[in-house]
C-alpha cells in the first residue's frame, strides 16, 4: 500500500490545469523506479530476485530511452516531479524529501567519494542543468538555479545561483 501512495503522490504532481500529463515522458521512469526501490525489500530472497529480474529490463529501457537515470537505492520521497527529460542523473546514496522537482540536465551526484550524495530537503526546486555534488544538505524550500553547481550547504528557504552556487536568504 505504501508504494501505491507514493506513486499516486508521484502522479498527482502532473496535472498541469487539473488535466493530466499522460504523455511526459518521466513519468515511466518514476513509477518504474518507486517498483525497483520497492523490490529490494521483498522477502523472501528468491520473490525479490523474480520481481527484479521483471522490472530491471523495463527500468534500464526507459531509463535509456528518457536519458533519465535514477539509481534504485536512491531515497525519494512521495511526490516527485520531472520536468522534461535527458540527462538527468540522481546518485545512489541521494536521498530526497517529499515535492522535489528536477528540470533536464540535473546531476545529484558524488564529488570526492562513491558515498558522499547530497540530501535535499522537502519543496526543493532543482532548474536546468543544476548540478548539487558531494555530501550537502539542500534545506527545505529552497529553489536552485539554472546551471548552478552546488557544492556546499544551503538553509532552509533560500536560494542558490551560480558557479560556484551562492545563497541568496529569501525575506520572507
């Protein structure tokens, strides 16, 4: 039941004027993903084997067909949204809070070590071609500009722009 709430939460954040999106091309990605997450936590061993060996073909074809490429362990939380599509890369060890929207050409990736990923907080609003690398901590509401390269903390309600990014606080 879980894994229904959270790609129905997925789905819900693609309505564009109370009409369905049905043909962004994320959304397979997505809901592929949420199936291949879920799989490694089927018990017993043998059921989780034959549920991945299902899904990881279907997942690897859409993932390459889209050139969006979430890693399974990834953690992300419900109501995830694509905009687009292509060369949108999310690292294993990221994890993602709930309402996060990436735009195409984002990296959520490593920067030192394979374990070092960065963790993005609830209402993080990633824009094109972003790129937040190494262990950093993305606050809550916080919008990421164009082309920015993130590569330190960055406070809840704020904004980061640039190369190296810098944080601009909102008044509000």
């Amino acid at each position: 039941m879980a894994l229904i709430r959270l790609i129905v939460s997925d789905l819900k954040r693609y309505r564009n004027g109370g009409k369905f999106e049905w043909f962004e091309p994320s959304i397979p990605v997505i809901v592929l993903y949420r199936l291949a997450h879920a799989s490694r936590y089927i018990r017993p061993a043998p059921l989780r084997w034959l549920v991945s060996l299902l899904v990881t073909p279907f997942y690897m074809f859409f993932s390459l067909l889209s050139g969006i490429h979430i890693a399974r362990q990834a953690v992300i939380g419900p109501g995830l949204r694509i905009f687009h599509f292509g060369c949108i890369v999310i690292h294993s060890g990221t994890r993602m809070g709930e309402n996060c929207t990436l735009r195409h050409g984002v990296t959520l990736g490593n920067r030192h070590t394979d374990s070092d990923a960065p963790t993005l907080g609830n209402q993080v609003d990633i824009g094109v071609g972003a790129k937040v690398l190494g262990n950093v901590l993305i606050g809550n509401h916080v919008s990421v500009g164009a082309n920015a390269v993130v590569i330190t903390d960055v406070p809840d309600h704020a904004v980061a722009v640039g190369v190296p990014a810098r944080i601009i606080l909102r008044k509000n």
